[in-house]
C-alpha cells in the first residue's frame, strides 16, 4: 500500500445525496462547542487524574483526592470546579463535606479516554 501524496482528492467526487444527508444529521455548532469544551475539560492530567480517581472511589471528598493525586487541596478545588462546570462531576454536601462523584456523562467520557470498556480485538 503506498503513502496518500495529499490531504485531498485529486477531483471532484462528491456523493450528494449520502453527503446530504450526513450533514443533516450532523452535529450543531453549539453541540461541537459543548462536546469540545468537555473534551477539553479532561485535557489537562490534573483533572484527568482526579476523574480516574472518582471513577475507582466513585465518590470522594476533597481531602481524598488531594491525597490520592498528590496535589494541594486548593489545586484539587480548582480543577473539580473546572470539571463541574462542563457537568462531568457532582456534588453532594454531607455536613462540612463536599462529596464528589463522576457524572454518568463523565464515566462515559473518562471511560472513552483511558480506554475502559473497551474489548481488545485480537
């Protein structure tokens, strides 16, 4: 098999009809936005390794993740405020303790970034 020469064909062979009705059915600018922005949001190891570590304690206080990860308690606010506001953690308030957990978007998500789930074809 050779290399591809280009990014590009070398003439116009478009399929209408199938192209049509992939574009109709395609993403928003404003769902792209959003899925990028969750995307984005896991991009940084910090929070990627503070989701990870929700998905293996499911749910864990502050205190527990800065432990885990090895990182400062204000790091670890700072990067699960970042992965809340894309809706990828929860909160739950128990007392002086604020339990955080994956949202079943951000397990889906967590688990299509490590890997997870996913059956080896051999």
């Amino acid at each position: 098999m050779s290399a591809v020469a280009g990014d590009r064909c070398d003439l116009l062979c478009l399929d209408l009809p199938r192209a049509e009705e992939i574009r109709s059915r395609g993403l928003s600018v404003q769902a792209a936005q959003a899925a990028a922005n969750r995307a984005r949001a896991l991009a940084d190891p910090t929070r990627l390794t503070l989701a990870a570590a929700l998905r293996a304690g499911e749910e864990l206080c502050v205190c527990d993740l800065a432990w885990i990860t090895e990182r400062a308690q204000n790091l670890v606010s700072h990067h699960l405020r970042a992965l809340r506001k894309e809706d990828l953690v929860l909160t739950r308030r128990e007392g002086k303790m604020v339990m955080y957990s994956l949202s079943v978007e951000g397990e889906v998500l967590i688990d299509a970034v490590l890997g997870l789930g996913v059956e080896a074809s051999s």
